[in-house]
C-alpha cells in the first residue's frame, strides 16, 4: 500500500509536466505570441511594444520614414540580407530605403513573438508583400525613458539573389 501512495503522486507530477509541455507546443504552433513563467510580461508592456512594432510596420506601408523613426533609439542599426549578401550598418540606411522607395501598400505583415525582460525585449514580425519581397524581422527592443525602442533589427529576405 505505501509503495501504491508512494507513486500516486509521481504520476500525477508527470502528467502535470506533459500537459503543460502540449499547452505551450500548441500554442507554439498557433503561429500566435506566447507566455509562460518565464516570459510572462504585464499587458500594458507588451501592448506597448505592439505600438512601437506598429509604428515601424505603418512607416513601410505609407512609405515614410517620420512615422516609423520614433520607434527607433538613435543608436539603432540593422543588418541582413538574402543569401550570401549581408549588409548593415545604422538605421538611417532603412530610412533612405523607405523614403526612396514606393509605400508598401500591400504589406501583410504580423508579430510571431514576443518576449520580456525586464528593460529588455525580443520581438519577431514575419511579413509578405513588403514591394513584392517577404521578410523574416527579429527586433531588440529597450525600454528607454518609459518607451520602448528598436536598438536592433535584423532581417532575412526571401526568394532574393
């Protein structure tokens, strides 16, 4: 009997662990942001790094560079490419891109994920129809001054030589 009680909770714990392992893998695969302990963030946080998010995402479909600038600290910088090309350097690189290049009109776009800590944030955007090219954006953000800006983007586009 005391080997019966002995186990009873053991099995308990491990189907516990399992269910909480499917939750987060369905999630996962929703394609939709996800949270646990570890990430777990106050809405208002992560509502605010949407807005910021937002701000970058609406620069590219009115082809203007002012609208998506605020969302960037003035260290900024940004790096990638497609393929073998690799190219980088600070943000104004983007903002002469944006405003030489026609509004991005047909952009779809949506936030995979993201993630908080603290002063700190990872987001990622995954995004189709930017002028024709689609686009994987990983973005380091910071809470500075109480906003959060963009120190980081780092991109991958697809189907480019």
């Amino acid at each position: 009997m005391k080997l019966r009680s002995a186990i009873l909770p053991i099995i308990f714990l491990a189907s516990t662990v399992n269910f909480a392992n499917a939750a987060t893998t369905d999630a996962a695969a929703s394609g939709k942001p996800t949270a646990n302990a570890a990430t777990a963030v106050d809405v208002k946080e992560y509502e605010a790094i949407k807005r910021t998010l937002g701000l970058y995402l609406e620069g590219g479909r009115q082809g203007k560079s002012a609208i998506m600038k605020p969302a960037f600290h003035p260290n900024a910088v940004m790096y990638g490419g497609a393929g073998d090309s690799m190219q980088g350097g600070p943000i104004k690189s983007l903002f002469e891109y944006i405003d030489g290049h026609p509004p991005a009109t047909g952009l779809n776009a949506y936030i995979t994920k993201i993630e908080v800590q603290n002063q700190v944030a990872f987001a990622r955007i995954e995004s189709d129809n930017w002028n024709g090219a689609r686009f994987s954006d990983m973005f380091l953000l910071v809470k500075d001054s109480g906003n959060w800006k963009i120190l980081t983007k780092i991109y991958h586009q697809y189907g480019a030589n």
